[in-house]
C-alpha cells in the first residue's frame, strides 16, 4: 500500500512540475501554442457494382463514381486550400488552386452474401463495386488540391444569363467580377451568381457550395479561416424555395429534397462583411438523385418567399 501511495505522489508531482514549466514558458519566455492545419481523409463510394460481363457498367465508370464521391466529401469537411502568407509575396506568378481529392487506393468490395466468396475481388469479380470500408484504412482519401484552368469557372451574373445544370457536377466559380444581383434575404449585399436547371419528373436535389481558400500564417497561427457563402433554392416565379443553411465553416447546404418537375435557379450569394474576408472563389456541388448528404426532405410548393425583382 505505501508503495502505491509513493507511486502516486511521484505521478502527481511529475505532472505538477509539467503544468509548471508549462505556464512559466507562456508567461515568461512568451511561448505560444498555436493551431496547426491538418490532413482532411473522407470517405468514398462507388454508386453503381459491375458484375462480370455486364456491358453497361466499367470498372472505369465506378472508379470515377468513387473519386467523385471523394471530392464532395472533401467539399463537405470544410477542405480548402491553406494559402501561406508569408509565401503570398514571394510568389512572382501565383498559381490559384482548388481543392480536390489525392487519387484514392481503390478498395473492391464483393457484393455476393456467400460466405464461401473472398472480402475482395479483381476487375473480373462477380459482384464487385467500389467501397469505403471502415476498417481498411486504404479505403479513404486525402483531400488534396490540384491547379485551376481559369477556363472552367462557372456561374452566370444574374437570372437571364444563369448557368444552366443539367447533371450531378462539381463547378468551380468566382465572385471576384460579380455583382450584387438578387436582392434576396436580408444581410446578403456582396456579389453572387446564378445557375439553372430544369427537371422533367420528381426529383431529389442535395446542393453545397465550398469556400476553396483560407490564409494561414506560421507566424501568428491560422489568421483568416475561409468565408461563408450563401445558397438560395428559386422557384421559375421568382419565390424563394429554400435557404442554405451553415453546415461548418465554409460549407453551406441545402438539405436534401426532393422537387417537382420544372425550372429552378440557385443563387450562391455573400455579404460584403463575408465578401472582404475573402477572394470569392468557391466550388458548388449539385446531386441529381444522389445520396451523399443524408435522407431527403419535402419541399412544400406553397411556401413564400421574397420575390425575384
């Protein structure tokens, strides 16, 4: 018993001393603790199997289907591109970049429930898809970036001139030489774009839309994390339908819903107080009949909202 006793006090006296040296170092020598950026993993799936001999289904195909499901998981974890200030004024020709996934060790999981098959299969399995499974960390993706083509830039400057939609896609966007268009919800003055897209039957839609950047400094810590854009789902009468809400820190959505046939718009939208902490690039997402955000909602065709002037 008096051993355990010693052993304890010792313990305690260790962490003591630590706790000590710990605030002499802050309040003494001026040592900070800062926070440091880390690695975004994520998930990632294919949403179609292949089975052996089928022609409407390619190895390719699901491949894609996985390392596009990557990249809105990244978009939805808040990954963006940490720009160094300190590097910012070295650089003599900035290149600007935008979030994308590394390219994942794709994992196969067999579909077939027989016990007598393998947990994994080749290109020429039976039932075999693409598959994010838990406890086979191979299956996860880092959240990379790779540069931007200025010429892929996205997004219309108000509703005659809307960007059309017409399949589930990433599009990278800039409000650098927007305007403030849509007089929509109140606080929202900065910049903002349009899309649209028009459906023929009843159809789920997920929307998100992404900050691409944040400054970091090794200096001072991280200085600026990204800004907040905002979302708006209109209606072809000019009713706003739906409003973006904050899923974390640059990242908003619209949740999942299902919508009746007809032509809609989505506005990505800012503030000014947003708009200045800034460069006003961003990445939207726009699933059609997908399933990377949850279980849809009802959207209610009579609900009323501010008008399009």
């Amino acid at each position: 018993m008096h051993g355990q006793t010693s052993s304890s006090t010792r313990v305690f006296t260790a962490r003591l001393v630590a706790t000590g040296l710990l605030l002499g170092c802050l309040g003494v020598m001026g040592c900070e603790i800062r926070p440091k950026p880390f690695l975004h993993t994520v998930e990632y799936d294919s949403i179609s199997s292949c089975r052996e001999g089928s022609d409407h289904c390619s190895w390719k195909r699901s491949e894609r289907e996985a390392e596009f499901s990557a990249l809105v998981n990244c978009l939805l974890a808040g990954a963006n591109v940490l720009e160094i200030k300190e590097e910012q004024n070295q650089a003599r020709s900035p290149v600007r970049r935008v979030v994308a996934p590394v390219p994942p060790r794709f994992g196969y999981e067999r579909g077939s429930n027989s016990p007598q098959d393998s947990d994994r299969c080749s290109e020429k399995g039976s039932a075999c898809s693409v598959a994010s499974r838990h406890d086979r960390p191979i299956t996860w993706a880092s959240c990379g970036t790779r540069n931007l083509d200025e010429g892929e830039l996205k997004g219309g400057e108000d509703l005659p001139r809307a960007n059309k939609l017409d399949h589930t896609d990433v599009v990278t966007g800039s409000l650098a030489n927007a305007t403030n268009d849509y007089s929509g919800p109140a606080g929202l003055d900065g910049p903002d774009h349009w899309y649209r897209f028009t459906i023929s039957e009843r159809t789920r839609i997920e929307v998100a839309v992404a900050a691409n950047r944040a400054l970091w400094s090794g200096v001072v810590g991280l200085v600026q994390s990204a800004w907040q854009p905002a979302l708006s789902l209109i209606a072809s009468d000019g009713s706003q339908l739906q409003q973006g809400y904050v899923f974390r820190a640059g990242v908003t959505t619209l949740l999942p819903i299902e919508v009746e046939p007809g032509t809609y718009y989505l506005v990505v939208d800012t503030s000014v107080r947003e708009w200045k902490r800034g460069d006003g690039l961003y990445r939207l997402y726009v699933g059609f009949d997908h399933h990377l955000m949850g279980s849809p909602i009802r959207l209610s065709p009579f609900r009323a909202g501010p008008k399009i002037d």
